[in-house]
C-alpha cells in the first residue's frame, strides 16, 4: 500500500493526517450488541474477603458494578472521536476464581454504530473499582501491589442486526 491509500483507509484520520470523527449519518440503524471481558489477579485472601464481604469499604462487587455502568454510558466522554449512542442494556457479571475475579460486560443498542468500545470501558472501569476497593488488604508494606493485576481485556462477541 501507498502512504496515500494507507490515510484513505484510516477513517479518523483525513488524507492530510488531520483527526476526524466518523460520519454515521447516511448509515441505518440497527440493533448492536458488544460484550468485553477482562480479569483482576488478586491474593487468595483477598478474594476471600470479597467473597465473604469483609473489605472494609463496602460491597466491592456491587460498588464495580454501578462503575463499570457509569463508565460504559460515558464513553463518549473519555474516548476521543467516540459517537455518544443511546444505551439500552448494560450486563455486568464477575466471578471470583481463587485467585482472580473476572468481569463481563455487555452493552446493546439501537443506532447507527457499534458499541464495543463502552463495552471495554465497563469492563476496565468495573476492574479498576475492584483494585481502588481492595488496596489497602492489596497494599505491600513497601507499598506496591506485586501480585494485582488488571488484564486479559478484550472484545469476546460484536453482532449487528437489521432493525425489522
């Protein structure tokens, strides 16, 4: 590919490199559905305490859970170029492993582009609550957090259907 057809098919970015936001306008609606997952390493203890809602900032799941909602109606907000879409559902699961917590987001709507990228961000935001609710049980006495981290986030189904 020439520099020119690598621009033309970059759709944020104009022929001279300028950043543009999509035009979606002449596209259909459709309903549109995107689900992301992502997990927290934690101490088994940690995890522990979760499951017995023991940490002393309140129920960590329930608290991550209205985060990661939050976050995936203000995607537009912290993404740039991203359309703000009418939100219709937002599903949000954990399951804590023993020595981890996994997260699943699920984000649907009617419009006329998609809705992956608020579901990554429900997911991203939902794991880093649980890391702000756990740590201070996280916390070495040095100060760092050796064994938390936030990973394995990526987009698991996207589907778009006509509107009938």
């Amino acid at each position: 590919m020439t520099e020119n057809e690598d621009a033309e098919d970059l759709t944020h970015t104009t022929r001279e490199g300028d950043v543009q936001m999509v035009d979606v306008g002449d596209k259909p609606d459709s309903e549109r559905r995107a689900v992301a997952a992502g997990e927290i390493s934690l101490r088994e203890s940690t995890v522990g305490a979760i499951r017995a809602d023991e940490v002393g900032k309140g129920d960590v799941l329930a608290t991550a859970r209205i985060g990661a909602i939050q976050a995936v109606k203000h995607t537009w907000e912290t993404i740039p170029m991203c359309h703000g879409i009418p939100i219709t559902n937002v599903e949000v699961g954990f399951e804590l492993r023993e020595d981890r917590i996994d997260c699943e987001v699920a984000v649907e709507t009617t419009g006329k582009t998609g809705c992956e990228m608020e579901a990554l961000e429900g997911v991203t935001t939902g794991l880093n609550v649980v890391w702000d609710m756990v740590k201070a049980i996280e916390k070495e006495d040095e100060g760092g957090y050796p064994e938390t981290e936030i990973g394995n986030v990526r987009v698991l189904d996207k589907e778009k259907r006509a509107l009938e």
